[in-house]
C-alpha cells in the first residue's frame, strides 16, 4: 500500500510538476500548514504564488492529501514524542538505597 508521501508525489507528477521540484514543493506545503494550519486552498495557492511557485496551483484533491499527510505526520511525531518521553522517565526513576542495602548471596 502506497503512503500518503507517495501518493501525494504521484498527484503533483500527474498535475505537471518536476520530479526535481516536489520535495521543495512539500517542503513549502509543510511549512505554510504549520503557519496556518486552518488555511483555505484559495490562501495556499496565494501563498504559493508568494513563496516563488508563481502559476503551479494545487487543485482541491490535491490540497486534501497535503492536509491528510501533514496530519498524519504530525500525529506520528506526537505519538512518537510522548513514547520517548514515557520511556525517559522510566530511566530516571529514582530508586534510592533499596539497591544499596541488597545482600548479594554466591
């Protein structure tokens, strides 16, 4: 099964960009979504035309895997995040002396 990076590739190939563009191109989409996570597809296409990417406009199907993308990742980074965050406070439990006074038998 196809991830949504893949698929969303595939579509910008498909609507015309260059293979050598698309990761600069997401990049970009990444990066408005976290200034302005509720923006409309009107507002990102002007952002686009600012940023540089002057006449390539995201169609609607298009913006809509953007968003299921960066929702997706962001999700996983939280997930993953919280799990580091879990497990480095387990190694930092303070267990006192109870070690200390253990009687080790041979």
């Amino acid at each position: 099964m196809e991830s949504y990076g893949e698929i969303l590739e595939k579509r910008l190939k498909d609507i015309g960009m260059d293979s050598e563009n698309i990761s600069g191109f997401m990049r970009t989409l990444s990066s408005s979504f976290k200034l302005d996570p509720n923006q409309s597809l009107r507002s990102m296409n002007n952002t686009l035309d600012r940023l540089g990417w002057n006449g390539f406009h995201i169609d609607y199907h298009t913006f809509e895997l953007a968003i299921a993308l960066f929702e997706f990742e962001n999700t996983t980074k939280e997930a993953t995040s919280n799990l580091v965050r879990e497990y480095s406070a387990l190694e930092n439990i303070d267990y006192g002396n109870s070690f200390n006074n253990m009687t080790v038998w041979l």
